[in-house]
C-alpha cells in the first residue's frame, strides 16, 4: 500500500557553529510524514528536536544552519525556496507551535488582537466582522469560548495559553503542522486536554501532524507511528503498536521497559547512564556506551537507518543481523 506523503524530509544536517567546532544537532534525519497521519518524534533534551523543527520552518536561527538535505512539501523542496516564497508556504502550508509557546504570548495584548494580527498579516482587506468571525470560530475550533477573545494572556490558564497557539498556528488551515512539547509544563489532565485539542484539528483539518514530546505514555495514546532522535540522529521510526509491543533499538527497548505501565505517565529518564555531548560523540554507534548489548562493530561503524519490515526502520547492527 503506498500513502500519500505530505512532508518528505531527506538526509537532513542542520549544524550550530560554535567557536571551535560545528555541532551536528541534526545529522542525516529522513522520514515521512504521511498524510493525514501523527507521527511522534521522542527523545532525551538536546537530542536535536527543537533544531529539527525550526529547520523544517526554516525558522532556525544563527549559529545554527541547514548544512544539507531536502525539505519536501507537496512538489517543493522548501529548502531551495527564495525567501519570499517560503513566507508564503510558511503558516499556510505548514505551521508550527514552537516550545514554550504559551509563555511567549504578548503579556500586554489581549488575545482577539494577537489573533487577529495573525490574521491580517495574510488576509488583506478582510472586515472587520470577517475577522471577529475567524476569531471565534478559530476559538471554537480548540475548544475555548469566545469570551476569552477579550482577556490578556495572564487572566488565562497554561492550558488555555496553550490553546491559543494552536489556534494562532491553525489560522491559515495548513497541510502539515509541528507541535514542539505542546505539553510540557502543563499538568496530567490539562496535558490530556491539550493532546485532545491537537487530535481534534488534526482531524477537522485532516492535517498531517508531528507532535515532539518526552512523555512516552501521553505519546502513545496519541500519535499513529513513533520515531526515536538519539543525539542528532534518527534511530527509530515504528508504527506505535509495533513499537510498544516489539520494541527494536535497543534504546527504544530501555525506553518501554522504564515505563511503569502504558497509562501511566513517565518522562525519558529512567535509562542508565548520560545522553553523550554532541561536541564529543562515541565512536560508532552513539548509543553503544549505554547500550546493554554492544559488541566491537558498534564501537567501530556509525549504524544507518535501514528497513526492518515494511513500515519499520532502525538504526542498529545486531537488529540487522538478527534478522538477515
Ligand atoms: N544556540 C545554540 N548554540 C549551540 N548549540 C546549540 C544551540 N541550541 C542547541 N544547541 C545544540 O543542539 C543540541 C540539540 O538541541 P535541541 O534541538 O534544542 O534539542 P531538544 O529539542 O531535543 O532538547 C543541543 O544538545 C545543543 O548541543
Ligand atoms: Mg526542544
């Protein structure tokens, strides 16, 4: 069965230029983003997430820059784009809820402003009873009543805040939209809420969707298929039945066997030892010195990311082997 691909990332390096050497915080990631699909992306803090988000809005900034690789949306590598033409697929095509969002609404602005300065930064000459509509339609659409279209960020709860950005990033109905830890610092059952509202857009919009997070448990409930960032790398992409049943990286396998249990909520930090520094990264495979049962290869050759079954691909000799 071929799907249609809605976002086609290719052998992506996205490096930060530091003083003395260039961190590759984004090192050679290709995946899919099928339409219509939730894919997850989990990994420890500093495993290039963030950085890979922004570089798929071309939204990094200095020292970081896009070494290479491609960015396909529908036919267009977004990467090779003027800058104007990435303006223009940037919210409408594809959008993006950045980390921490909620915290950077405007303080002094009342949120029917913040929304409609989104809205007339794209829509020209629209009334202003067109924009009021879009406002509270936009505000129905993740769950908020109108009324708070009148209320500044601070007489809102994190949730609440939360919701905003999703109908900010929501305002030009794009094909694909990124949620970089949407939930972070926001309790269990606001997280709920919140994982709820994206599930809702993605299917109102019939978006395709890429939601970034450390909480394994809320991830699983939530996304159609995992993939697994290990310092800059992509090591693992499963459907998230397979991947939480027959785990194949190693790492993925230590990453299930620390949750207590599927409904419980646990964050990556039950896996013995240090994520390494990418300014000092392992020979070989980055994740030998942790992982239970390296052998010499692991330590000498850097694992690609090769096709297990068909919808499953890891980076890890022994599972190669294994099943050679
Ligand atoms: N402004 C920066 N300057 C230099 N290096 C950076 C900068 N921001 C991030 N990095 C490097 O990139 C790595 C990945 O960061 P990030 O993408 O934010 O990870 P994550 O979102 O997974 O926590 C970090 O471990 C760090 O080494
Ligand atoms: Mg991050």
């Amino acid at each position: 069965m071929t799907q249609d691909v809605s976002l086609q990332v290719n052998n992506l390096r996205v490096h930060y230029h530091t003083q003395d050497q260039a961190v590759k915080a984004v090192d050679d990631v290709t995946f899919s983003l099928y339409a219509g699909e939730r894919l997850g992306i989990v990994g420890e803090s500093g495993s290039g997430k963030s950085t890979l988000a922004l570089a798929l809005m071309r939204l990094h900034k200095p020292p970081a820059k896009i070494e290479g690789g491609e960015v396909i949306l529908g036919e267009t590598d977004i990467l090779k784009v003027n800058r104007e033409q990435m303006r223009q697929v940037r919210w409408s095509e594809i959008s993006f809820i950045p980390q921490g969002s909620m915290n950077s609404l405007n303080p002094v602005m009342k949120i029917k402003h913040q929304m409609s300065d989104a809205i007339k930064a794209h829509q020209q000459g629209w009334t202003q009873q067109k924009i009021s509509d879009r406002i509270s339609d936009l505000l129905g659409r993740v769950g908020l009543s109108n009324s708070i279209a009148d209320m500044y960020p601070h007489e809102l709860s994190g949730g609440m805040k939360q919701r905003v950005c999703i109908a900010l990033a929501i305002v030009l109905e794009p094909r694909a939209i990124i949620a970089d830890e949407p939930t972070s610092a926001l309790d269990v059952v606001v997280q709920r809420v919140v994982i709820q509202t994206l599930n809702d857009i993605q299917q109102q919009l019939n978006a395709a969707m890429i939601i970034i997070g450390h909480d394994m448990g809320l991830m699983a409930q939530s996304v159609d298929r995992l993939a697994v960032m290990y310092a800059g790398k992509m090591v693992d992409v499963s459907p998230v039945s397979s991947f939480f049943n027959d785990p194949l990286h190693p790492y993925s396998q230590l990453l299930i066997s620390s949750l207590p249990s599927p409904d419980e909520k646990r964050e990556l930090t039950g896996i013995p030892g240090m994520q390494p520094s990418l300014l000092d990264l392992p020979s070989g495979c980055a994740f030998h010195p942790r992982c239970p049962i390296a052998v010499e290869k692991c330590r000498q050759q850097i694992p690609p990311l090769r096709q297990i079954e068909e919808s499953r691909r890891t980076a890890c000799h022994l599972v190669e082997e294994k099943l050679r």
